[in-house]
C-alpha cells in the first residue's frame, strides 16, 4: 500500500509542472498588462514600468516561470497584486466556504441520484425509468448560470423564501465570529439555532444550482452500474431462495455495483471543488471560485495561479483517496 501511495504521488508531479506551466502561460497570452489595470489608464509609461519592475513582469517569461515554480515548492504563492494580501492566506480564508458549498451540493446529489438509479434500474424500461432519465438528462444539459439566475428569480425575487447572494446576512453575520469558518459547523457547535437557519438559508440555492449536474451523473451511473449486477447469476439464484427483494437489492447488488458509483462520487466532487465558479459568481459566494474569477478579470497572476494550482492538488489528491478505497470495496482488489 505505501510503496503505491509513494508511486501515485511521485506520478503527480508532472500533472502538477504542466498544470503550473499551461497557467502561466495561458495568463500571458490575455491582452493587456496587470500594472496598467493596477495604476489605472492615467498611469505614465514610468509608473507603469516601476510597478512592472516591482512585481518582476519586466523579466523574460521563462524566468517568471521558473521564479514562480520555485516559490511554488516552499509553499510560498507569493501576495495578490491588487489587494497585496498573502496567497496562501486567502485561500486559507475562501477554501472552507468552497468545501462546506461542494460538500451540500455533493449530499443532494447523492441522496436523490442514488436512489433514482436504484429504481430506475429495477423498474427497467417502465415510465418511471423513462421519467427518471430523462429527468437526469435534463439535468446534464442545464447550464449553471442559467439554473441559477432562474431559481434566484423564483424563489429570492417572486416568492421572497430564500436569500439571493451571500454566505450569511448582514444582520446575524455581524455577531457571528467563526471558528473553523465552515459557518454550519461552527453555528451547530456553538448551538446558534438562528445563525444555522440563516446560513442554511443561504446554503439551499447555491447548492442546488451545483448539484444538479454531479445528481444526473448520479443516477444514470447508478441505473447503469445496477442494470449490470442485476443480471447476474447470484442474484437470480438469492430471489429463488426467496431472499427479501429489498435484500437482494441492497445487500448483494449494491453492494457490488457501488465501485463505479463511487469513482463517480470522487471524481464529481474534485470536480465541485475546482467547478464553482460560475456558481460562486452568480451567488456572490466568498469562495475559491469566485476569487479566481475576480483574479482573471483583473489580471492578477498570483490568485489565479495559486487558485488553480490549489484546486488541482485537491482533485488529484481526491482522486487517490478514491483509488485507495476501492481495496475497502472490494477486497479481490490488489495494489502493484
């Protein structure tokens, strides 16, 4: 097991390198130049190459690169150019909300698409499997911002039942001095009944608008990974013993049909973490996503390099944990 840990790892630093080396250069190639965007159009052509002097963008880009790479192995990501804060001390600040958000969005999708699998697959070509995909289909196809912008519109601006931005309200977030920062957490261990509504409040919109995806991926994987299992001899021969078919189902064909299913769950929350941005954006949410989407706009190359960098560790380290759980489903597993 460890010698295939260490393998995965060391496997990961050229992924790591070409991701570094495909940002930097695609950030480059944007038009327009972060010391004029930082100094503003009135800035003379002195300030502006004193400021590119200062922040090292009159060097080749080759040595940007590898000063940055090199910053980037002693944990150093270096300041934003706008704000001038630390790197890695606004994603310690943004990354809680981005977890607690992919986290919400990752239970609804599990707790509605694994289920409609299920029934779809034992209610296999019936009008309930026909409504469940196409459902789930439906799903796949909607666009984030558009779903978004249409339950903000339906349920903050029509029936006024839900919060259309943010992560906590002015009024309860003035009191409210976090803990941890995952505000649902820290309100629970603080017993703040009226803080957990209000966050929670925040929480169902945003979450449902990124969840949507990973549940319709959900349910098809299930249906089919379900479909599979049920065809196999086992289970023929548990319904002739006369097994319970609510025990056939989730004792033996589960079971056995949830190695794809949870590759799915890891590979759909990496992809949460890294893919909240348009969600973030669209609710005003104080996380990675929307911060990197700031960043882009202003050109600022150390949020989003630190931000995408930050983003791809996580996926890959996801992706692992998911690898190495497959030995704990399925024991006939074995690591080279």
């Amino acid at each position: 097991m460890f010698k295939y840990i260490l393998k995965r790892l060391l496997s990961l630093l050229p992924v790591l390198i070409g991701i570094t080396l495909l940002v930097f250069t695609l950030l480059h190639l944007i038009p327009g130049d972060p010391a004029v965007v930082l100094l503003g159009e009135r800035a003379t052509p002195e300030q502006v190459e004193s400021l590119r002097q200062q922040l090292g963008l009159n060097q080749p880009l080759p040595i940007q690169y590898f000063n940055f790479l090199f910053n980037v192995i002693r944990f150093d990501f270096g300041k934003s150019i706008i704000s001038g804060i630390p790197i890695i001390d606004e994603i310690s600040t943004r990354w809680p909300a981005t977890f607690e958000l992919s986290v919400a969005a990752m239970l609804i999708a599990l707790i509605l698409g694994i289920p409609a699998g299920i029934f779809a697959a034992i209610r296999k070509n019936s009008w309930l499997d026909n409504l469940l995909m196409s459902s789930s289909l439906i799903g796949v196809s909607l666009p984030v911002y558009w779903l978004g912008l249409l339950l903000i519109y339906l349920f903050a601006v029509n029936l006024q039942l839900l919060p259309p931005s943010g992560r906590i309200s002015v009024e309860a977030g003035f009191n409210f001095k976090p803990i941890t920062g995952f505000f649902v957490l820290d309100s629970l261990l603080k017993l703040d009944i009226k803080t957990l509504q209000d966050v929670l409040s925040h929480l169902i919109l945003p979450a449902i608008t990124l969840g949507t995806i990973p549940l319709a991926i959900l349910a098809r994987i299930t249906r089919s990974s379900m479909l599979e299992v049920l065809s196999q001899d086992y289970i023929r021969t548990a319904k002739a013993k006369g097994v319970p078919e609510y025990l056939v189902i989730l004792k033996h064909a589960l079971k056995n049909a949830f190695l794809p299913i949870s590759t799915t769950v890891g590979l759909q929350f990496g992809t949460l973490l890294g893919g909240a941005i348009l969600t973030e954006t669209i609710f005003s949410w104080p996380g990675i996503g929307s911060w990197i989407y700031d960043g882009i706009l202003a050109r600022d190359y150390p949020v989003v390099q630190g931000g995408v960098i930050f983003v791809s560790v996580t996926f890959v380290l996801i992706n692992l944990l998911v690898d190495l759980s497959y030995t704990f489903l399925d024991p006939r597993i074995q690591y080279k």
